[in-house]
C-alpha cells in the first residue's frame, strides 16, 4: 500500500510519517499530498488564537473532549489539533503543560494532536498550516482545531484557513484589550472570556461587547431593543443574515462553558452553510493559498536566475540611495544595472 492510501485507510503511523515528511519539504510528501487533496473539503476547521496564556490550548483541550464525549443526543466526531509555535517565549514550557493537559485524550485513536515549529518550510506558516490541515482532513478527521498564539500578521493569515475562529481573551490583561487594537475583531466569529473564575471577568466581557458593537452599531442596538423576540438582522450588501459574534465565557480548566462553546461553534457552521458563505469561504481560503504559493515559487524562480553580486549591487544602490526601491525592483526584474532606469 502506498502511502496515501494507508492515511485514507486511517493509519496513524502512516499519517504521522506524512507530516514529517511534510514538514521537511519532501518530494514523496509533496506527492503524496497531491494525491490525497481530492480527498479534502470535508472537515470543519476551527481556528483558536489570542494572547499567551490565555487558556487556548486548555480550551481545546476541553473541546475536543466534549466532541469525542457528547451527551447521549450527539453524535460522537473525531478531533485533530495543530498547535502553531506552542512553546510561546511568554509562558514558556507550554508543551509540557499541554502535554499534562492532553492526557484526557491520550490513547483515543480518535484524536490526533500535532504541534507545529514555526521553522522556515516553503510557502510560509500559513501555508505549511494549510498541508497539515488538508492531511487531517483527507485522514477523516472531521473538526479540526489549528491554535495560534498572539494577534500579529502570521495568526490572522491562519485565522483565515480556518471556517470558524475563537478569540479567546482572559481578565487582567490589562484595561485595553491587546488583540483588539490589532483588528482581530475581524477575524472573531466567536469570541471567550476564559478564565472566567478569576476577578475583572465581567469588565473585559463589557469591554469585548462595546467593541463589537462600535463594529456592529446598529445592528447591536436593534438586536438588544428587541432581544426577547428571535430577529433576523440582513446585511446591506448580500441581503444574507448577519452573524453577530457572541461573547461567551469559560473556565477551561473546569469545563464550565464549553458545551455553549460547542453550540456556538455548531451554529456558525450552520449559519455558513445556510448562507452559502461555506463555499465562499473555501474559494477564498484556496484562491489565499493559491496565491501564497504562487508568490514563494515565482520569487524562489527568479532568485535561482540572478547572481548573488547583482542582487548586492542593487542593494548598494538602494542604501547609497542613488536609486529608489520602486527603481530598484525594475532593474532587478528587467536585468538592467542601477542607474540605467
Ligand atoms: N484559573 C484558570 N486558569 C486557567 C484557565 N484556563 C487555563 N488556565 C491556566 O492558564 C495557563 C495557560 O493555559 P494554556 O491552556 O496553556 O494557555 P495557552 O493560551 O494555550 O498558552 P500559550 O499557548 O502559551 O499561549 C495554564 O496554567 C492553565 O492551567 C481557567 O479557565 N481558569
Ligand atoms: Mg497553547
């Protein structure tokens, strides 16, 4: 059997040769998962970032419980968790901890947990995410929680593979709430106050309602007025029912919450799929990865053509400021000398 048949057939030692390959950028993994992605499109990808330490991977730890250990009603799902960077430099020894943490799932063949370094792999993080994701995806797994720590520019990128994303703040990170200044509103489909036994639980809660209803104005102010009957609020644009990000608290720690999580990770898929905003999003997020592999390989393309020297005589030129930047690409793609623009 080659190797993407046995990850089809669900064999966790196959499937975690993959991932190592992978991630070293070989050619059989590069194959291999060109072979599986028509086997892809399946999994509901959840994405949970926020600040350090703020309980995500307790959180995901718990979720995934709850998915392999529903009430009698539900049915049962299988659960994989990539965990980007973990070992954050704040909190330090997180993967141990995690590890401690994950023993509730430990020899569940139903769960898979896989921590990513963020170590240079072609194409980026994001695009690195992006192959585990289609592995797990192609394996069956049907939810699949990718973390992310922090708010910067790397998080949103992978917040946008993702078809549902959890923010997860805590109380007493300070008056501000960090990620929001950095537009991660945006990105919050839902969003947590975790770590909801500690004091200042319901300031930050207050603090995260009156930023979602600075985005959301008169939307907020219509839902509130009339919050004992069920309304529909349209947007403009679509005319498609708005999703209005709840704010929800937790104690990961006890699992107070999470099943209100579970129902709130539920119901955005359902609202996705009832507005067509399911498939959108799978256009965006391929037409994203896409476009991230296409800039890499042309850029790795065209280094491979031009000399070292060139490439250095330009940069001299730019820093001696003889030529702008602007002037500088043209004579690096056109194969002119500085100057000659
Ligand atoms: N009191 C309390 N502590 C919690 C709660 N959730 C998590 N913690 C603790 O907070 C610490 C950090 O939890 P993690 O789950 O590792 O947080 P994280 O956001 O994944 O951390 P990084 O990945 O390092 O950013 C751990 O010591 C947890 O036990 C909670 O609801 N209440
Ligand atoms: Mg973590």
């Amino acid at each position: 059997m080659n190797l993407a048949t046995s990850v089809l057939a669900g064999e966790r030692l196959a499937l975690a040769r993959l991932l190592s390959k992978v991630e070293n950028n070989t050619q059989e993994g590069l194959a291999t998962l060109n072979e599986l992605f028509p086997h892809t499109g399946r999994a509901h990808l959840v994405g949970v970032t926020g600040a350090p330490g703020t309980g995500k991977s307790s959180l995901v730890n718990q979720l995934a419980y709850f998915f392999r250990h529903p009430p009698e009603e539900q049915t049962s799902r299988t659960v994989a968790i990539i965990a980007v960077d973990p070992s954050s430099p704040f909190t330090g020894g997180a993967i141990l901890g995690d590890r401690v943490r994950m023993q509730d799932l430990a020899g569940d063949q139903g769960v898979f947990i896989r921590s990513m370094a963020a170590r240079g792999s072609l194409g980026g993080l994001a695009s690195a995410t992006a192959s585990l994701v289609q592995i797990f995806d192609a394996a069956g797994y049907e939810i699949i929680f990718i973390e992310t720590v922090g708010a910067g520019q790397a998080e949103v990128d992978i917040a946008r593979l993702a078809h549902s994303t959890i923010v997860v703040e805590a109380p007493g990170l300070g008056d501000e709430i960090q990620s929001i200044k950095a537009g991660i509103l945006e990105i919050a489909d839902i969003l947590v106050v975790n770590k909801a036994d500690r004091p200042g639980v319901e300031s930050t809660e207050r603090a995260l309602r009156n930023m979602l209803q600075l985005g959301h104005p008169i939307t907020y102010s219509q839902k509130q007025s009339r919050s004992s009957e069920k309304v529909d609020l349209l947007q403009p644009q679509t005319g498609s029912p708005l999703w209005i990000p709840p704010v929800l608290c937790t104690v990961a720690t006890q699992g107070d919450g999470v099943s209100e999580l579970v129902k709130a990770i539920f119901d955005h898929r359902q609202y996705l799929h009832d507005t067509g905003q399911w498939e959108q999003k799978e256009r965006n997020r391929l037409k994203n990865e896409l476009d991230n592999l296409l800039r890499e390989n042309l850029v790795a393309r065209w280094r491979a053509t031009i000399q070292k020297s060139d490439y250095q005589h330009v940069l001299d030129s730019l820093v001696a400021r003889r030529i702008s930047p602007h002037q500088a690409v043209v004579n690096l793609l056109d194969g002119s000398s500085p100057g000659q623009s």
